[in-house]
C-alpha cells in the first residue's frame, strides 16, 4: 500500500485504505503480497550483511581511539550506521527496485501484467535497453541516501536502550535485555522513517516510474519537483500512516532476533 500511494501520480487513491479496498476489489487478495517475492528471499542475508557491517564499522571507530566495544557511544553507533548503510545500498537497491515495479504492476485479476514475476521483471530490466545500470539499478543515488540515514536507526536504537536499562554499578551501560530490543527496535524503526521518509517517496517514484529511454526522472531533483507540484509538502509524505505501523512491529522483531541470536553465538567475535 505504501509504494502504490508513494507512486499514484492520477489520483487513483484517496489514501492507503482506499487503496487496500481498491487493490482487493480489482485485482485480489494475492495483489497485496505483490513483490513480496524479493524481500522474502533476500531481506535475511541483507540484514546480515548490514548488521555484519555494523559491528565491524563500529569496531573499527572505536579501536581507532584505543577503545573497546564495551566503551562505544551512541555517536560512535551512529557513525558506523552511515558507513554500513551506504555499504548496503549496493544489495538494496536492486532488490527494492524489483519490489517497487512489481508491487504497481497493476492487472486485472487474472491477468499477469507487465511482469509474471520477479525473475521475468530482472530478466526483462537486464536484457532490455537499459540494463543494469539504468534499469536495476535505477534509483541507487536516493537509496543511498535512504540507508545512510541508518544513523537515526542505530543510534536511536542505542540510545533507547541505554535510557530504559539501568545502567551497571561502575557506571557502564546494562545489560541488553530482549524486552528492551522489543521497546527499543519499535521505536527505532519510527526514528529511521522520520528521518528519510521524503527521500524513501522520491526513491520510490524513480524506481517505479517506466521503464523508458529517456527515464521519466533524469533524477532526484525532476522527481522531487513532480511530486511538489501534485501535492505540495503532503506529497513527500504519501503512504506515511501504513509505513509507521509497519515500522513497530517489524523492527521490534529484527532486533529482538538480533539480541536473542548475540546471546546465543559467542560473546567474542572475530573482526
């Protein structure tokens, strides 16, 4: 619903929920999975990866200064944050550009569309005129800045934390509770959106637009034009309500598998 609301340029929807109805009515309950397919299949192994990031980055920024992990700020989080999310980009982008042409693949129930699937749009997007670099990875500038705002996501994340855990009797952060990465990774995700939610409506717009030559979107400033000029400031935040609903739930349960898995592997990692 978030991607079709991002990207309506005809006044198709009056909102998310009428877009959830609309979406129902004409094309089926199987219509609101559409390109469920690529965040299915990779969305683990990029969180892997960016959590893999993370800790590596954050590694690095504090043994810079002769400190430990165990001495790590929020800053210092933050800072990793940037780095590991303008890393990731080069695995995100592909996979949300497949995702958003598939979820605005619009087709009468029964009917396939434009794609039958995220293997024919990849297909379709490498071998046809635009290739990898204009076609699956349209859109990577504003991805970038998208993930790079991973500071708010981290850094929010550890500084949530530390407020609700009491603090240890030297003084140092406590003890990272799963109830706290249940509070703290909820209202993570809503930091994150705040913080990038325009860009993520101008990144969807690009990816999602035809796949024409020339690009309906020569880049970030054409789309950010277009959307101002159909909806002024609002249109920045289109499908905002779905996302930030979203948002709790999901980044609760990331965290919480992430704090639950630390606990289990070895306290020491190798970097």
């Amino acid at each position: 619903m978030k991607i079709r609301v991002q990207t309506d340029t005809s006044g198709r929807f009056k909102g998310p929920l009428d877009c959830f109805k609309q979406t129902l009515r004409r094309e089926g309950l199987l219509a609101v999975y559409k390109g469920v397919t690529p965040p299915l299949v990779a969305t683990g192994f990029v969180n892997s990866c960016l959590f893999g990031m993370q800790g590596y980055f954050l590694h690095r920024i504090v043994a810079t200064s002769g400190r430990s992990l165990a001495d790590s700020t929020p800053v210092d989080v933050a800072q990793a944050a940037v780095l590991g999310g303008a890393c990731i980009s080069l695995l995100v982008a592909p996979m949300e550009g497949v995702k958003a042409r598939l979820q605005v693949n619009y087709a009468r129930k029964g009917e396939a569309g434009l794609y039958s699937g995220p293997v024919d749009c990849i297909r379709k997007l490498v071998t046809g005129p635009l290739g990898v670099r204009r076609g699956l990875y349209r859109g990577w500038v504003p991805t970038v800045l998208c993930r790079m705002s991973n500071y708010a996501y981290f850094g929010s994340y550890e500084v949530i934390r530390r407020k609700i855990t009491p603090p240890k009797e030297d003084g140092s952060p406590g003890e990272r509770t799963l109830s706290a990465a249940v509070v703290s990774g909820a209202l993570a995700g809503v930091c994150y959106w705040l913080s990038c939610y325009p860009m993520d409506v101008i990144k969807n717009r690009i990816q999602a637009a035809p796949d024409t030559i020339p690009p309906r979107y020569a880049g970030i400033a054409g789309a950010a034009r277009d959307i101002y000029a159909e909806a002024g400031w609002r249109g920045f935040f289109r499908g905002f309500s779905p996302c930030i609903l979203r948002a709790f739930p999901a980044n609760a349960a990331c965290f919480l598998a992430f704090e639950l898995m630390m606990k289990l592997l070895p306290q020491e990692q190798p970097w």
